[in-house]
C-alpha cells in the first residue's frame, strides 16, 4: 500500500506527519521524499545512504555538420527550448521537457539525445530508533536552477515495492510535481493547519485529490480547540478527520532541531498506528465498494 | 521601480503574513499573488475582482476514436506515460499530457489534435492595499510557473502607464518552477526563514538560487525565538555570506490570529507592527 502525506499550503506539517507516523510502524517499510526542490525528511532521520544515482533527462544535442538551419525543430517545440537563429541553433536546457520531438522532426537527422543531469535520487536506510530496524529509504533532490522536478520524480517513484507500506512526504503546491507525486497512491494523507489559509489550500488540493480518484483523510495540525471551521468543511467534503496534532510549543521545538517528536512523546506512537490502522480499513472498504 | 518578491523556499514559514503587512506599509505599489499554486493574500487583502482573463496553459492531446487505426504508435512516442491502451481504445490522461504534441504530429491516422484547454483565471483587483494582480490555477492543471510569469507581467504593463514604486510579490514556495519564474522577474528578493533544522537547509538552496538569478538577496528570521541556537546559526551563515539580515519576528501564535481574523498582523500587533516597520524602511530607504 501507499500512503501518500500532501497539504496544498506549505509548511502546514507534511514532513512531520510523514515521518513519524514511518517512525511509528512496524511493518514492512519504504520512504519516499518526493518533496525534490526542498527535501527535508532525511533531516529527521538516521539514514545509512547506500547509494546515489545521478537522473539524466535526454536533451537534444545538434551536429552542426548536418543541420541545415530549416528551423522545423525550433517550430516544433512546444516550450520555446530552441532558437534558430542564422547561423545557429540555440537550445535552453532548462526549458526542455525531454519529449523527443525535435529529433523525430529533424528532416536531416541532425539531432541526436545526450544525457543532462537535472539532479541526484539517493538511497539508504533509515534507522527506526522504536522498533531498532532499518527501513528503505528514498530521495531526489533537484539541482538549484533547475525548473521541472516532475520527471525526477517520476524516476523515484518507479522504486516503489508494492509489497511494501509505503510513505510518500509531497511537495507543497497542488500542481505538477505535487500530482507527480500523490499519483497511484492507495490513500492520501491531507495535513492542514486550523487556519483560513489553511483550508483554502487544503480545499485546492481536495479537488485535485478527488479528481485523481484517491481516497483522502485529513490530520489537522498545530490544533488549538478552535477547529470548527475545518470540521464543517471536513463533514461538507466526507473527509474523515485522522487526528490532530495540538499547537504545542515543545512540538515546533523538537521540530527545529530536526528531532520526530514521537521519539520523545512515545504516547505518539498508538496515535499514529491508529491513524495506519483506520487508512486501512478506509481502503479495504473503498476497495469492496469497487468491486 | 523595484520589484520585491518574498520567497523561502521552505513552505509555511511566513511570506503571505509578512507581504500582507508590507503591501499596508507600502506606497505607491502593485501587490500581486504569486502561490498561483496555494494563494493565501487574497484571504487578508480583500480584493475586489475589476478585471478577470482567461488563462491557457499547455494545449492537451485530444483523440478522435473514430479516426484511431489503433497502431499503438503515439503510446510509443509519448514520453509522459499520458497514453495508455484501455478497452480496445486509447486513454489520454490529460493529466498527464505536457502537451508536447509529439503524438499528434506523428499519428498517421490523424486522429489526435492538439486542443487548448483553459487552466486557470487571472485577475486585477481592488484590494484594501492597493491594486492587486492575482491568479488561480485551475484544478490538476499544470502551467504555474507561465501562469507566474502572466501575473507579473500584467502589473510590468501597468506600470508603464502609472508611476510606482514597487510590484511587491507574495511568492510561491521551493525553487522550482513557479519560483524561477518569479526570481528571473524581480531585482530583488526578501527571504524569510525559520530557525529550524530544515528552514535552514532550504534557505540555503533559495540563497542559491537567486544568486544564480543576480537577484539581490536580504533575509529575514520569523519565530527567531523558537530556537536562538539556529537562529544564531542563520545570522552567522548570512554574515559569512555577506547577505543582510534586515530583521527577526517572534514566534507568536498572534500571526495564526490575524490570519483567522482576515487582518494583517501588523493591524493586531503593535509590537510586531514596530518590528516590520522597520523591517519595510530598510528596504525603503535602500532602495536605489
């Protein structure tokens, strides 16, 4: 199963949620910060990195020998990456999407693909200080000045065992790369703070949750008994309400030295293997009335 | 002029609190929302809609089943796994599709057309600060970082024909897209972090950024008092790197209370009003 944690707002918990609730289960585990612009989870976790992969997307590469100026590649591009000019032609790497169709609309076959790395995907294993385990652990992280994290990614995800839980902390935003990364999960996991803010992003983000067809529930964080707004529109919308994280001072401080809070409030723990427990069941339910 | 965008990288750390307060303190400006992703200041500045435009992002491939000879080529050709083979037909996921329009360039049937696809709504507005130039993105639709550049551009035209000071600029979070698309726009960019573990790391990678961008850098510390070891530790990278911190915000539940009341904090707090107001005449005073 995967369990994705997304919010729309930044800054609402994702990272948190995601990691101790990983921190707070003992089944078979991976995780995924698919967060690639800003990837944080690995600063609250002990990570054994085992390797790191360089991700190369294919980019056009021109023989100047046999381009003959037409201009027909440059037409083509559908995001401006290349420029014709008299003499020569100009390629914007940070603008191409690697769909390959330059070189297929090249008349003199003058456009071959050479590898362009737009950023790194590294793999270890986190230690889990409660159950004294390691689990997978997985990350991208996308170069500074690069645009397009959604190929990357895409590429991470591809290491997904089905067989295995699997968490996935998402990028704020309910755009391209936050869709890359919620997209074929089993469940997904809405944090949001009690706040307007909060609930405006959070209701973007439900939109773009449900028109992917993933089942949702919400953890409401930095909770401070003042939540009527969020539970109306959690009734509105049928989204069951997972939990909440009180506003908790020693939670935020914990939170800056990098430290899972459930490590030092262990009362935590059945709280989040009751959140796991009731994804299930949501999903087993959600399944039966597929079928 | 000046254009100003408030950016973090990290999410959540402050910039829609603190650009609400600026875009009061400021004079003569045009404020716009660049979270088309997650746009928060409209909820603090009320803005009135005077003028709203459609927005098209990347056109999306359409198929025509009619004309499909089912060969299988486009799901070849597509790059973003945006085709698939379902019930003896083609599934299209529009989601997916970056528009590139390799597919229907090469279906020898002709049977996929390129098809614009409304993504989203601009606007300008009236706002109790001033004008405001605002977007929404529409739902699982891709573009932001164009929809950005929409945005900004649409408050550069009218300042060609009005005098102001500043586009002030509430940005979105990250470094990617939506962001390089504001940064490669602005002169400058006040960033506001957080003395936490990972506000420090992503602070670092937006320093980065707008480096590479020769956009002019100044930080700001929000909740500095939630951890003054890190806080401590950001004034120190900021002095080695030689960027100006222009100045520290507590850490305050009062922010999540101005936000639940509609209001800017500075409209609630006279002790964080001070505080930002110096914040703004720093900038103020620097800015030729």
């Amino acid at each position: 199963m995967t369990i994705s944690v997304s919010s729309g707002k930044g800054g609402t918990g994702k990272t948190t949620v995601a990691v101790n609730l990983f921190l707070s289960l003992e089944e078979k585990l991976q995780f995924f910060d698919c967060d690639v612009e800003e990837p944080n989870a690995s600063l609250f976790l002990k990570i054994r990195f085992l390797s790191s992969f360089k991700f190369n997307i294919p980019v056009p590469e021109i023989n100047e020998a046999k381009c003959d100026l037409c201009g027909k590649c440059a037409e083509f591009c559908a995001y401006h990456a290349l420029a014709v000019l008299k003499d020569k032609v100009i390629f914007f790497p940070q603008l191409c999407h690697s769909c390959g169709g330059c070189l297929l609309v090249c008349p003199n076959n003058a456009i071959k693909e050479k590898e362009r790395p737009i950023g790194i995907m590294d793999r270890g294993m986190a230690f889990s200080p409660i159950y004294k385990r390691e689990f997978e652990f997985w990350q991208g992280i996308l170069n500074v000045t690069e645009a397009i994290a959604p190929p990357l990614i895409r590429a991470l995800k591809k290491n997904i065992d089905r067989d295995k839980l699997c968490i996935i902390d998402s990028p704020p935003g309910t755009s391209c790369s936050m869709i890359e990364s919620i997209k074929g999960s089993d469940f997904c996991i809405l944090v949001t703070e009690p706040t307007p803010f909060g609930i405006y992003d959070l209701e973007m983000a439900l939109k773009v949750i449900r028109t992917l067809k993933i089942p949702a529930g919400l953890i409401i964080n930095r909770s401070e008994s003042k939540d009527e707004l969020i539970e109306d529109f959690s009734r509105k919308e049928n989204l069951p309400i997972l939990g909440k994280i009180p506003l908790d001072r020693n939670i935020a401080i914990l939170y800056s030295e990098g430290i899972p809070f459930v490590l030092e409030m262990p009362e935590y723990k059945n709280f989040f293997k009751n959140i796991y427990q009731n994804i299930k069941e949501i999903v087993r339910n959600e399944k039966n009335s597929y079928s | 002029m000046k254009k100003i965008a408030i950016l973090s990288g990290k999410g959540g750390t402050g910039k829609t609190s603190l650009c609400a307060s600026f875009a009061l303190l400021a004079g003569r400006k045009i404020i716009c929302d660049c979270d088309v992703e997650a746009p928060d200041l409209h909820l603090v500045l009320q803005p009135k809609i005077l003028h709203r435009e459609s927005f098209y992002g990347m056109p999306k491939a359409k198929l025509y089943e009619e004309k499909c000879q089912l060969c299988g080529l486009c799901v070849n050709y597509c790059r973003f796994e945006a085709i698939s083979k379902l019930n003896g037909t083609y599934f299209f996921d529009s989601i997916s599709c970056e528009g590139c329009g390799v597919c229907a360039k090469f279906c020898p049937a002709e049977a996929i057309k390129m098809e614009r696809v409304l993504s989203g709504e601009w606007f300008i507005s009236m706002s109790r600060a001033g004008i405001m130039v605002h977007a929404k993105l529409g739902v699982a639709e891709g573009g932001s970082g164009k929809l950005v550049s929409t945005v900004i551009k649409a408050a550069e035209k009218m300042a060609e024909k009005e005098v102001f000071e500043y586009i002030l600029i509430d940005g979105p979070p990250g470094i990617g897209c939506p962001v390089i698309a504001t940064l490669s726009r602005v002169d400058l960019a006040l960033i506001v972090t957080e003395p936490t573990t990972a506000g420090i790391h992503d602070l670092e990678r937006i320093l980065d950024l707008s480096l590479h961008f020769k956009v002019t850098p100044r930080v700001i510390i929000n909740k500095f008092d939630l951890n003054m070891k890190k806080s401590k530790e950001i004034e120190g990278y900021c002095l080695n790197k030689g960027i100006p911190l222009l100045g520290k915000l507590p850490y305050n539940p009062i922010f999540s209370e101005a936000i639940r009341c509609g209001k800017a904090v500075i409209e609630i707090d006279e002790e964080i009003a001070r505080t930002v107001s110096s914040i703004w005449n720093e900038i103020n005073i620097k800015k030729e």
